[in-house]
C-alpha cells in the first residue's frame, strides 16, 4: 500500500488514520436494519487505500465501510 493516496473529506479536508469524522446525511446499512444518524460522531477511522472511502467502527455496526463524500472532519 502506498501513502500517497490523499483521502478528502466532504468539505475537502484532508484524513488521516486515526481521526474523527461526523456523518452529514443519515445512512442505512447494507445488510441490516440499522441507520446511523446524521451527526454521528465516529472515531479512530481507518484508510483503507481507496481515495474514496473510510473503515471505521460504530457503536451499532463493527467493520463498517463509508463513502467520504458522507462524512467530514470533526
């Protein structure tokens, strides 16, 4: 995996391993019955090396996957 990959936020900020992020739109989860609320604040995210996505854990869902284009830095 390379570390040139720069992974943007909605708004255009730069992420990093390890940040925080707030989701901007409520979102279900494939494959259950959950939807996570906008506003959420989700922590410790991780870079999975594609530009337009985020791994992270919530409290609901364990291994979730995110689109960057629905969160932004908090």
């Amino acid at each position: 995996m390379t570390d040139d990959i720069i992974v943007k936020d909605s708004n255009g900020a730069k992420l990093a391993d390890g940040d925080s992020v707030t989701l901007i739109k409520d979102l279900k989860v494939k494959g259950t019955s959950e939807t996570i609320k906008r506003g959420t604040l989700i922590k410790n995210i991780q870079l999975n090396g594609n530009p337009g996505e985020i791994e992270a854990n919530t409290k609901q869902v364990k291994g979730l996957v995110l689109k960057t284009e629905f969160v932004k830095k908090a």
